[in-house]
C-alpha cells in the first residue's frame, strides 16, 4: 500500500493524460493508481485476512451519508428511462464511489504515518519542477517559445456541448494581459496551480511554526520552497490563491498559540521580497506589473456592482455567482434525489457543472447529498480544528501522526474555500487524496485512543489458508484413491 499511495499523489498531476478511453472517459494514470490500492485492500482482507480497526465515529457516518446518496439520487434516473441520462448518471456516479471510496480505504485499512509522510515529500519535491515550469511559461508564452502549452490527451476534459470527444478542442486556460499570460505550468487552469502552492504553503510551514519537525530538516530548502510556492502564486494571477492564503494566515492566527513571531516575521520578509523581485522580473519581460493587476482586480471585487466598478477583463467572480443561482435552480426542481450525478448540462441552465461545491452536491443529490457534504466538512473542520487546540490531546500519536494532524485544519480550509467560496471538486481527485489523509489521522487518533475500539474481519479465515487447505485435501484424496486402485 506504500508504494500505491505514492503513485497516487504521483499520478495526480498527469491527470491531463490518458492511457485509453471507455465511453468517452479518459483512463489515467490516477484510475490506475487508485484501482491498485482497492486491489492490496481487498487481498489484504479477503485473501490475508487481515483484521480491520476502527472506532464508530461521525467522520464514517458522513462519508456513508454521501455514498448513500450517489446511490439513491439514481433512482429518478433509472425511472425517466433515458438511456443518454442513465449512461451518464451512471458514468458519473461510478467515477465519484471511485474517488471517495479512497477515503473509505484509508478510514479503515492501517496505512502507515510513513507512508502519507513520504507521499507529501514527493508532492512538494515535484511541486519543484512544476513551479519552475510556471516560471518559464511566462517568457515562453510572452515569445511564443517551444512548451508554453502543453496538449492534453484526456476526453473527459472536452465540454459534453461538443458533439465529438475531440482533444484537440481542449487548451490550457489562462488569459492574456499585455504580453503577460497567466502561469498554468501543467494544470488546465491557473487557479489550480495556485491552489497547489498553497498546499505546498501548508506542507512546508505549518510544522515549522507549530514547532514540530519539518519534512525537511534543512533550513535553506525551507526557504527555496517558500520562494518558489511564492512565484507560483504571483504568476498564477488568482483570486482563488489569494483567498486560500488568507484563510489559511487567518486560521493560524485564531488557534494557534503563537510563541516564535521572529519566524513569522522572517517568513513574511522573505516573502515580500520574493514578490517584488518576481514582478520586477515579470515586468522586464511582459511590461506587465502583476502586484498592479491584483490591486486593481481586489479593488473591482470588492466596488462589485457599484457605478463607479471596473471589472477586470475575464473576471469570472459574476459567471460564478450566476452559476451558483442556476445550481439552486436545479436544486428547487428536485429538492429531494436532485438530478443525478453528471446530469446537471441536462436541465437546460446553460451550464455545464455548478461552480460551488456544495451547490452541486444539492443539485445532482438532493438534501441527501446536501447534508452529507455539508456534514463531512463541519465534522472535519471541527474534529481538526480540535487537534489544534488540544495538542496535549496527540500525545500518543507518533511524531508522524501529530505532523499530519496538525496541517488538516489548514487543508479543510483550503478545501472549504474550493469548495464554498470559488469552485467545485465534488468530483475531482483533488477533494478525495487530502481528504483521505485526513480520515486517515482521525481514524488513526481514534484507534489508538482505545475507546469503543471494533475489530472484525470479512472473511472467517484468510482466502490463502483456506485455498491451501482444500488443495492439500484434494491432493491427498487423489493420492489416497490412487493407492487403493494399485492395490486392487
């Protein structure tokens, strides 16, 4: 399962690429990765036999709630007896149990502090080369230099609107200013790479101002990955990094004890001067300064609907909201099952998926799926949040364990804010791996505290052992019967 895990967080970034496709659905690497830890889960089960731990907690009842739901909200579905609706209903469906049964694994298999702790380590040392990229784009793109787009594989990328499943249609988005285009390295949109840096903001110093042992011990490359998570949020130009980032800041702020603010202060410097170098860099190239778009962009967002607003040109913060009515407009017309998985472009809104999270689990699952996706993030914000404000309460995790558990507040933030404020990754494995890991540590805070602990196996005894034995059996029947017809 280590190595599984790992190829998970690997294989998250070629998303974009595809092995083949099954009824106009991109087969990736991700699929691939994830279908192996089903594969050491069910052998380490059924043929190993091995013994599941866990403690009957809400965190489980939610993620059964939400899996509820993606089963019943077929029902309606299955009765209107349109075959292109059940095709994708069912397509839809399918692919979300996928993704949050990942969850379901590290909520109950044993997978080890070690393994998400190294899984992390390869994520931010990729994180590396990704970021260098972005930064190279921006002068590619500027001068039209070789890999300033990248050309995606993956079917499941083209709008359903188009009557083929035609890649070539699919292109990186990311709008120009000037000669200044928005960094996206190898993600399809610039909000997703800032969206990365802030994990990379998390991994890297929320263990290092909490106090507890970085995944790096080394200062300097402490600094290099501030520096260039840094860049990555500057040339990515997005609203949606600056509002992680500030959640983030502002929920360190109101739990933490806050015992070092030399580090902070050293951060924050470092920082700022990374900014001014980066857009004095940018500018030297593109004439465009970014620090000025953000300003005028923060200042159009925030004068929203007065005369005296200028919007910025491509602000998407109005098509969201709109989005966000159209998905409650769903929602009212079947407020109980919703429309189903995948089904939302079908209901004649002009969109193609709701842009919030939370208004997309209303639409396509009803007040099932509504109350269950709510439920596991007020369960998980609460129970992380907890872990902050009680660290003598961790104090039988290992050093491993209490790293982890100190970041998934942060990281629910960051999912709240994709998920509440800016987008939607109801569907997407970028919701379901940090997910996973944050079941995984309440899971495991919950084992090793001991209390109410259930224990149980699928199978009586191990698939192997019984195997064994029944082919033993066999073998010596045969032998037997042998033996008998020579001696008559």
């Amino acid at each position: 399962m280590h190595i599984a895990i790992i190829l998970v967080f690997i294989s998250y970034f070629l998303t974009p690429f595809q092995f083949f496709s099954v009824l106009n659905y991109g087969v990736t690497a991700i699929d691939l990765s994830l279908a192996l830890c089903f594969f050491i889960f069910f052998k380490k089960l059924i043929w190993d036999g091995k013994e599941i731990k866990f403690v009957p907690n809400i965190t489980i009842y939610a993620l059964a709630l939400l899996l509820f739901s993606a089963l019943v909200t077929t029902i309606p579905v299955i009765l209107s007896g349109d075959p292109s609706l059940l095709l994708q209903n069912f397509k839809t469906t399918f692919h979300y149990i996928f993704f949050v049964f990942f969850a379901v694994v590290n909520s109950f298999y044993p997978v080890k502090a070690r393994t998400w702790t190294n899984a992390v380590r390869t994520w931010l040392i990729i994180g590396l080369f990704i970021n260098l990229f972005a930064a190279y784009q921006i002068v590619a793109r500027a001068y039209d230099l070789p890999l300033a787009w990248i050309d995606y594989t993956n079917v499941s990328f083209v709008p359903k609107s188009e009557a083929e499943a035609d890649t070539s249609m699919v292109k990186q988005l990311s709008l120009s200013y000037g000669d200044f285009f928005r960094a996206t390295s190898i993600f399809s949109e610039p909000s997703a790479l800032a969206l990365f840096n802030i994990y990379i903001f998390i991994f890297i110093f929320v263990p290092w101002l909490q106090g507890r042992q970085p995944f790096f011990k080394s200062k300097t490359l402490i600094y290099i990955f501030l520096a260039i998570s840094v860049v990555g949020l500057l040339i990515a130009y997005s609203m949606t990094g600056v509002v992680g980032l500030f959640l983030v800041v502002s929920g360190y702020f109101l739990l933490e004890k806050v015992k070092n603010y030399s580090k902070i202060w050293k951060v924050v410097i470092f920082a700022v001067l990374v900014i001014f170098v980066t857009d004095f860099a940018v500018k030297s190239y593109t004439q465009i300064s970014v620090i000025e778009l953000f300003q005028k962009r923060i200042t159009g967002i925030a004068e929203w609907g007065s005369e005296t607003a200028i919007a910025t040109p491509g602000e998407s913060f109005g098509v969201r909201l709109e989005s966000g009515s159209k998905s409650f407009e769903i929602w009212k017309e079947n407020p109980i099952f919703g429309v189903g998985l995948g089904l939302t472009y079908y209901q004649g809104k002009d969109i193609e998926f709701g842009d919030f999270g939370f208004l997309a689990a209303m639409a396509e699952m009803g007040l099932f799926g509504f109350f269950g996706f709510v439920g596991m993030f007020a369960v998980l914000l609460a129970i992380t949040a907890y872990f902050i404000k009680n660290p003598q309460k961790l104090s039988f995790l290992d050093e491993d364990e209490r790293r982890i558990a100190g970041m998934s507040f942060y990281i629910m933030l960051l999912l709240f804010e994709i998920n509440f404020i800016t987008g939607n990754n109801l569907v997407t494995i970028g919701l379901w791996i940090p997910v996973a890991m944050i079941f995984f540590i309440i899971n495991t805070y919950y084992v090793k505290k001991g209390e109410n602990l259930r224990i149980f196996s699928l199978v009586s005894s191990p698939l192997k052992i019984k195997l064994r034995s029944n082919i033993s059996k066999y073998l010596n029947y045969k032998l037997n019967k042998g033996r008998g017809s020579i001696e008559n």
